[in-house]
C-alpha cells in the first residue's frame, strides 16, 4: 500500500509523518512551483526523497489524500484526469470557501475529475493548517462519508491507524456537511475576535 498526500500543507506534512511513523509508504505531491526548500520539506525529501509532483505522486499510490488549499484544487483536478485513476481510493480532506448554500464543494470538482475512483471525504475537520489550529492536541476524531461499503472500511482503518476516532456520517453527498462544521468553527473562533480555536466534539448518549 503507499498513499499519497497532495499539497504543500501542514496538514500534508502531518498526516504523512504521521503514516511514515506507522510504517506505511508514503509520497508527497506538490505543485510544479512549491519551494521544497523550505526547511521541514527540505528534510522530508532528504529524509525520505518523496516530494514530486502532483501527476507522479497520483501514478504511484493506491490512495491519494488531498490536503492542498481550494486555490490549487483547480490544478489536483487537472493532473486527475490526466491520468488513469480507476479503482484509486481517493480521500478529500479540504474545505471549499464558505457558501451559504453549500453548493459548492472541492468534493464535486474532485469526483468530476476521476469519476471511476472510489471518492470519500475525511479528516477535513482537521484544517489545512492542522497541528497549529489545534495547539493542545484536543482533536482526537474526524468525520468521513463516501459510498464504496468494502472500502469504507479500508477508510475508516486509515484514519484509525493514525490515532484518530473514525465516525460514519453516511454517503458522500453529505460531504458539505463536513464542511460546513468546519466553516462554523471558523465563524466561531472569527467572531470572538481571540487567538482561540474552536472544535466539535460528537457527544452520544
């Protein structure tokens, strides 16, 4: 098995190191002009020689994570359709700009760009900027939806294999609901104008 995890991202960084550590291959896809000289990629790729681009790192694996900011999904869904993504599990773990009509979705732009790969959407809770918007290490869950049952169940591995609790939330249709708890934690943290972050935490009874 190797996944690969798409966008200059610390939540990319993290999730990789965090896969690494577990003993799983890894590769790391970035844009064509992403400086991977900057000091922690740099030694990633020295460490480990995994930093290619966007195409290359989809070729190689079995399981595409993309973590890249909205601006660059444009781009992730262009190398997508230039290459063969039949049977690739691919896990969307962005969030689109807010709409209050949740119409808009990276995950529909995703799913148009590699309509035979089995699509779900996961650990988009965390943020892209993840581990600074959760300093305290308080985020010990995320929440994934896709359709594929066999390879739900692969899905919901991944994400335990990492240390995080896995939580159903049904069919990829609901991806926006994904995003929208992450728009309101946003809000949330905006509107009390401090340094603070603020999470969900599912609660059951």
């Amino acid at each position: 098995m190797k996944i690969a995890l798409l966008g200059g991202t610390s939540l990319a960084k993290t999730l990789g190191k965090k896969y690494i550590e577990a003993g799983v291959d890894v590769v790391f896809g970035v844009r064509h002009d992403f400086d991977t000289e900057q000091v922690e990629w740099k030694m990633l790729n020295r460490l480990y020689n995994r930093i290619c681009p966007y195409e290359s790192a989809i070729i190689q694996s079995e399981i595409i994570l993309i973590c890249a900011d909205t601006a660059f999904i444009p781009e992730i869904c262009q190398a997508l359709k230039s290459v063969d993504t039949e049977s690739k599990l691919i896990i969307d773990c962005t969030n689109a700009h807010y709409d209050k009509k949740l119409a808009i979705s990276n995950t529909l732009l995703i799913q148009k760009a590699a309509p035979k790969a089995h699509l779900f959407k996961a650990f988009n809770n965390l943020g892209v900027d993840y581990p600074s918007s959760d300093i305290l290490g308080i985020i010990k869950e995320t929440y994934y939806c896709g359709d594929d049952i066999p390879d739900k169940i692969r899905v919901k591995r991944l994400i335990e294999l990492i240390g995080f609790k896995a939580i159903d939330v049904g069919l990829i249709n609901n991806a926006p609901l994904l995003e929208a708890f992450y728009h309101l934690s946003k809000e949330i943290s905006w509107n009390r104008k401090d340094q603070s972050n603020f999470h969900f935490k599912l609660i059951a009874s």
